[in-house]
C-alpha cells in the first residue's frame, strides 16, 4: 500500500508518500480499505515532536500518522464477526497512529456504521471532531434565550458548535477570518458572522446586541485576546467554555484571569475537555456515546459536515494549510 510516513520530527515537508507492507488484521480486528483519513490540528503537534492535549509522549519513529479513518471492511481477522466484512465503516484509532494510509487496521469495537447519506470525507469529520463537538456542548444549556459567541466558527468544531447551537434556537454570533470564512458561518446559520481580522469586530457585536444584552456562553478553542475579548461580552451569569488554545494566530495561549476576577463579574470559565467530558458523557463508553450523538445528528441534518480535501500524497499541504489557518471544516486526506 501506499501511506504518508515520517520518519523525523519536524516540518510538514517529513512528511512523505511512500510505498510500505499492507497492515493485517489480527484477532478481532479488521482491514479498512481507506477513502478518507481525518486530519486533526494535532496531528500537527505530534509531528513536530510536541507532546499535545492528552496524547502520550511523542509516538517511535518511522511513523505513519493519522487517528480517524473511514472506508470498507475489506478483511477481517481471526474471530471478527463477518457482518463488517463489506459494511462503509468510520473509526478513530485513538491514539494509535496509521490513518494516513490506502489501508488501515483497528478493533471492531471500534467501528461505527457510516449512516446512509454521509460520503466517508463526511464521516470522518464526524468521529472525531464531531464527538469532542457533542462532549462540549454538554457544558452549556442551550435555549431560545442563549446568546452564544464562537471564535474560529468556520473550523472543524466551529462549524459543529454553530450549527448545533442554531438548531437549538439560540443566537449565534460567529466569528472568521476573511469573507470566505465568514460566509460560511452565515451559510451554517448565524445569526451574526463577523471577521476578526478587523480590529472593530467587538463594536460589531456590542452594536448588534444592544445596550441590555449580553452573551450568555463563549465556546472557545483559541485563547489569547480574541478569547478574552468574548469574554468580555458575557453577561452576569454567563459561561466561558474552553476546549483548547492556539499559541499564534488569533489566540496566543490560554485566557488567564486575575483572582477574583471572574467572581466579581458572575462569570464562570470551566474547561471542557479530559476527564470532565467523559464523566458528563456517562455511560460504560462514554466516547461511543458522543459519537453516537455526533453521527445521529448528522443523520438528522442537524449537524452537516463541511470538508476540505486533500490527495493523501499531499499530507504535507494539508498540515500548511491548516495550520496556516488556510482551510474551512474538516481536513481529509483522500487516497
């Protein structure tokens, strides 16, 4: 099979298309031939040599990236049930490398059915990036009365949380980089899309709100000012959940707030992610059960994936891009 393999930590450009044995199943698992690997923003990390997020310390070196994948059960192991063979299935590998391949091997308790109407490019941005949608979305109660702010909306998550948070009747206020982006987010439902890139953009906000409202939730992966400016538009009450931060760019690391600070303001910031997702999750496989809501509401056109592709030859593109902030919804890899 073909995959990408990196052998060195490092820039995008280690990352290389190479000829490799095919993977094969061993008991319990299966083969997916691959039409659509998942790339994550820390895939990146990991690349580099940087230890991410939960992720153990950096992985052995030759390497093939990658954690999310979908296609069709081709083989099976010894002791897997025949009903996969055949079935378009999606999975995440945790955090066992070898997405970004033409084949790739996993556990069958692992794999989710692809629900009819999804191609796999859609699947994949659903088992992942989907999943840690519906984990953080736990942490705010949504309603007709909730005013909610999203930097980076026109991202993997971001377009999840927009497009969750309209469904449930709330005013959304998104915020992109560009026109490009920004249309997006209008497509996706908001009811304000608003470009960081211009220094004005709180006014924009403030103004559209009005002198008596206030947000009532800030989503926020990105940090830095830009996630502490959306703080600043939360009103008494109001809740700042994080999910992650960006060291460039618009963010600039965590928010950080002086003691007493968030008290004084009734404002609470609580951190989605780890430990406190999979315990509001519930369940004997709390991961499963988010996925499981991810890839119901997409049947139910709730959730409506938006995708970014890439040949997997050009694995090493695609982390620029994304990283360069060069793309909309979910990265894939396509062999």
């Amino acid at each position: 099979m073909h995959a990408i393999r990196l052998h060195a930590f490092g820039p995008a450009e280690n990352l290389t298309y190479e000829k490799t044995d095919d993977p094969e199943p061993g008991p319990g698992q299966v083969r997916i031939s691959v039409r659509a690997a998942g790339v994550h923003l820390l895939d990146t990390a990991l690349r580099e040599g940087i230890k991410a997020g939960p992720a153990p310390a950096p992985v052995e070196l030759p390497t093939i990236p990658g954690r999310e994948v979908a296609g069709v059960v081709e083989s099976l192991g010894e002791g897997t049930s025949q009903d996969w063979l055949g079935k378009r299935v999606v999975t995440h590998l945790g955090f066992a490398p070898g997405g970004y391949a033409e084949l790739a091997v996993v556990d069958a308790t692992r794999l989710q059915e692809i629900p009819a109407g999804l191609d796999e490019a859609e699947a994949v941005a659903l088992i992942g990036t989907g999943r840690t949608a519906m984990g953080i979305v736990q942490f705010a109660d949504l309603d007709e009365d909730s005013v909610v702010v999203i930097p980076a909306a026109a991202g993997g998550l971001g377009t999840f949380l927009v497009q969750y948070a309209v469904a449930k009747g709330a005013t959304v206020i998104g915020l992109a980089g560009g026109e490009r982006k920004t249309a997006l987010v209008r497509e996706n439902g908001a009811d304000l899309a608003v470009d960081y890139l211009d220094p004005e953009w709180p006014s924009v906000v403030r103004a559209f709100l009005g002198a008596d409202r206030h947000a009532t939730v800030v989503f926020d992966g990105v940090g830095g000012e830009t996630g502490r400016t959306a703080v600043g538009l939360l009103g008494r009450g109001g809740r700042h959940v994080v999910f992650g931060w960006t060291e460039t760019g618009l963010g600039g690391g965590p928010v950080e707030f002086a003691e007493g600070e968030l008290a004084a303001r009734g404002v609470e910031s609580v951190v989605s992610l780890g430990p406190a997702m999979m315990e509001k999750a519930g369940g004997d496989n709390p991961v499963r059960t988010l996925e499981n809501r991810a890839l119901a509401l997409a049947a139910e056109g709730v959730l409506r994936p938006t995708v970014t592709r890439f040949p997997l030859a050009e694995a090493a593109a695609a982390h620029r891009a994304l990283q360069e902030r060069g793309t909309v919804g979910k990265v894939v890899l396509e062999p």
